[in-house]
C-alpha cells in the first residue's frame, strides 16, 4: 500500500484548508512579493498529502516557519562611475533555512532585483539544496546594479563596495554564496579578493564558482547546464527516448544556457535557437556554439551580432517568439516566468516532448498545469537546475579538504546526483499519489528533509 493509499479523504481536505491558510498569511505578511508568492503556491499546493499524512509538521508550525526567512540583509551600495559621479545601489541577502547546513545560494546583479525575486529565489533554494542530498541551507542574494554596459574597473569597484558590506555576514561555515545572473567568474573573483583582504587568511570556502588557479572547482562552470541535461535525459531514458536526434530550444545565453547547449549537443541532439534579453536566433543547420560563446563570454555582446558569422541564421527581436520554434525538447535557461501559458501551449501543439528548467522559476504555474495536463516530461527548476548548487558543495568539501579533484571525478559526481535527485522525486511522487509529477515529487522529497531536521532541533 502507498502512503497515498493510506491518506483518508478528510485528512486531505483538512489539509488543503490548513495550507491555504498558512499561504494568505504569508501574502499578508510579504504584500506586493507576486514572485515570492507564486514560489510559495507552487510548494505549498503540493504539500497537501504529506500535512495529511503527518500531523506532526502541523503541530510544529513547520510551514510557518519555513516560509518566513531566518534572517534578510538590505544594505546601501555606493561606488564611483567612471566619470566620477557617485552612484547608489541596494544589496540583498536572505539567509532563508540552514537547518540543514550553511546558508548557500547565488548573488544576481540584475536591475530587476529585488526583495521579492531574492526572497522566491532563496525559498526555492532550500527545496533545491536538501534534493542534493549535501549539507546546504537555502540562501539567495544579489543587487539591483546592472554590470551590462559597465566597464571592469566600474565592476570592481561595485563589487567591492557590494563586499565591504556583505563580509559581515558570511563565511566558510556560515553563509557560502555563488554566481547567478550577471554575476560570473570576473565578479566573484573581485569579491573573493575584497573579502580576503578584508577578513585576512585565505577562506577559500567562503564563496563558490572561483576560478581554478585559486580554489574553484572543475566542472562548476559547466555542472548547471550539464546537470539540467543529464536530468532531463533521464526522464527521457525512462520513456524509451533520448537527446540524440532531437531538435532543442534553449533559452538564454549565458552559463546555464551554454553548456545546456554543449551537452545537449554531445548527446547527438541539434539545437536550433538560443537568446539573450533583446532576442533570439534561429539556425536551422544547428547553433555553432564557439560562435555563441566568444559573442557572449569573452566580447560581451549581443546575440544578434551571430549573424555576422552565421548570415543564414535568423534573428527576432523579443524573447517569447523563440518558443514558436517546432521542437522536440525545450530548455528555458535565462530567467523567471519566460514561458507562460500561451507559450506553453503553442509548445504542446508543435509536439514538445520534455521539458527542462534551466532557469529559475522559467514557467508560469498556469504554463506547468498545461504541460503536466498534457503528459510532457516536465522537469521543475529546483530538481533539474540543482547541479550547479551540488558542485557547489562539492567545491566547498575540496576546499576544505585543500585538494581538488579532476574535472571527470566532479563530472562523474555531478551525474549521480542528478540521477538520485531524478529517483528521489519520481519516488516521493508514486508514494504520494501523484505518478510522473516531478514537480510535486521534488517539492515533497526536499521538504521531508528541512522538516525533518527542523523537527529535531527545536523550535527555532
Ligand atoms: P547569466 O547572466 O550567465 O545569463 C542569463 C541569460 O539570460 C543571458 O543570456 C541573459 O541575456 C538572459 N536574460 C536575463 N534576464 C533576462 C530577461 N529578463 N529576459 C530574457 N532573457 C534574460 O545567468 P545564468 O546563466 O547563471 O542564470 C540563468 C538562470 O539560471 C537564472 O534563472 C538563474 O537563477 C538560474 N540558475 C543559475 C545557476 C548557475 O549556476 N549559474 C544555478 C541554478 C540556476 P543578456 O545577455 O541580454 O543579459
């Protein structure tokens, strides 16, 4: 008999009414945060089984504590432009959960940051980092700057001015946080730098995604656009399907998106779009990915600018026309709620097959209700996108353990997990009595986790 099985029916509606509440107590308390809200509903909602099924995270108020944040930084971010004039940003970190290890999670410099988007971000990071199966608490943080355009003395010095402050409230046991949106291996560089002549020694582990001549880890560059593809090439395994011969849509042009397209590409699929902020490309002889890259890692430029070398490529300006494109597997890797429910759906009609989140929160709750109504393999952000928090960890144990492994031992590594986390969510979804919903198997399996651990220390 399944733990489904076993639920009797007024236990699930008592449930049902128990979360609602607990969900408008959290819009109550966090007005105006739609992305963090939207971040809750999704876990919540599929919550219900396990609250029927054991009173005792009731009891405890697990889900009212999980949902308020430990602690949150907001702190002011002055530095000089290059023309001498001073200008102001605002820092964020929420150190969200640590029940299970220190907080750990990226820092976005975004203009579109804010306390809402950190907040949905870090709370999704608790779930994301327990399915890893490492010790990681959820964490998140970032800032409102905008590095496109900036020149790399202006980033240094925002960065760190941007340290200055946040040193105070991290370190190797404490806080561990990483790249994220427009923050890459330029920017952690400069802030490692800024908090070891700050803090004195050398605290390799208190940050994540450095550079390998000074602590980082092979493979962390590449783990979370390999991870998302090993992840969805399981679901696909477990259907008789794979990569190879398939056509692939992947959103993004940045680390996520890259090495998506690199693996991808190694498993014999063609990719045949890819995008960045102010639009997409279309190459139906498949994207040349050198291309891609020297335009976007090393010049720092714009997509468009791939037809000068490719001028039989395509390119649209807007980014949601690129989920238009006919495709087998969709990979959303750039940014929060870029795939809605009119997407969603033009995707199905056009024979989508998997999907897989690269990106954070890539697919509006309404556009996951249409693939999930539809039988698409759909793998959810916080299973699919956790390779790059697992190696992550994996940097933090070499740096502790002042070695490094080679890039096949990290690869090797990575792939297991994403294979566990694959199995533990497929589980937890049979047993509660929702087969082939990832979505609410990865939630379940990585709350049972927290609450677990938080059950065990208290009221706290
Ligand atoms: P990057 O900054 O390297 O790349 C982001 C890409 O997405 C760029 O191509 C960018 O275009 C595009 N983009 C950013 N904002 C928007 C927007 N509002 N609309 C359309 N396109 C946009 O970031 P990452 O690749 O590191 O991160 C991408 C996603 O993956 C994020 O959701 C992040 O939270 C998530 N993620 C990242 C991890 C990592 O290890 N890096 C780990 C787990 C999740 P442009 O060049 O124009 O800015």
């Amino acid at each position: 008999m399944t733990i489904a099985q076993e639920i009797k029916q007024e236990d699930l509606v008592a449930a049902k009414a128990y979360v609602d509440e607990v969900y408008e107590l959290v819009k109550k308390r966090n007005p105006g945060e739609s992305e963090f809200h939207q971040a809750v509903k999704e876990i919540f909602d599929s919550l219900i089984p396990v609250f029927a099924k054991h009173p005792k995270y009731k009891e405890n108020a697990i889900l009212e504590r999980i949902s308020e944040p430990e602690r949150i930084i907001t702190f002011r971010v002055p530095w000089m432009d290059d023309e001498g004039k001073v200008q102001v940003n605002r820092g964020f970190r929420v150190q969200f959960n640590s029940a299970i290890g220190p907080y750990k999670g990226g820092l976005r410099f975004h203009p579109s940051v804010n306390a809402s988007i950190i907040k949905f971000l870090g709370f999704e990071q608790i779930f994301k980092n327990s399915l890893t199966g490492q010790w990681i608490g959820g964490g998140k943080g970032g800032s409102d700057f905008d590095p496109k355009g900036k020149s790399d003395a202006e980033v240094m010095r925002f960065t760190q001015s941007f340290m200055t402050e946040l040193n105070k409230y991290i370190g190797p046991d404490e806080d561990v946080p990483a790249g994220d949106i427009g923050v890459g291996g330029r920017e952690i560089g400069f802030m490692f730098g800024q908090y070891k002549r700050i803090r004195g020694g050398y605290p390799a582990g208190v940050l994540t995604g450095k550079g390998v001549g000074y602590g980082g880890s092979l493979a962390r560059t590449e783990a979370t656009g390999y991870g998302c593809v090993y992840f969805v090439n399981e679901m696909l395994q477990d259907q008789g399907m794979s990569f190879k011969d398939s056509t692939v849509v992947v959103s993004g042009s940045g680390n996520v998106s890259i090495y998506a397209i690199k693996k991808a590409q190694e498993l014999g699929a063609k990719v045949v779009a890819c995008s960045d902020s102010n639009g997409y490309i279309y190459d139906k002889n498949g994207i040349d990915l050198k291309t891609v890259v020297q335009l976007k890692e090393v010049e720092r430029k714009r997509i468009k600018e791939y037809l000068k070398a490719h001028p039989h490529a395509e390119y649209f300006e807007g980014c949601e026309g690129i989920w238009t494109i006919p495709c087998d597997i969709a990979l959303p890797c750039a940014t929060q709620n870029e795939i809605n429910e009119e997407s969603a759906k033009i995707l199905v009609a056009n024979g989508v097959k998997a999907i897989g989140e690269g990106a954070n929160m890539p697919s509006t709750l309404e556009a996951i209700e249409v693939f999930l109504n539809n039988k698409v393999l759909f793998g959810p952000a916080k299973a699919a996108n956790a390779g790059g928090v697992a190696t992550s960890a994996l940097e933090m144990v070499q740096n502790s353990m002042r070695l490094s492994w080679t890039f096949e031992e990290v690869d090797a590594k990575l792939h297991e997990i994403m294979k566990n986390i694959y199995r533990n969510s497929v589980r937890a979804a049979n047993e509660y009595g929702y087969p082939g919903n990832l979505v609410v198997g990865s939630n379940i399996a990585g709350f049972i986790r927290v609450a677990d651990a938080m059950l065990a220390q208290g009221v706290i």
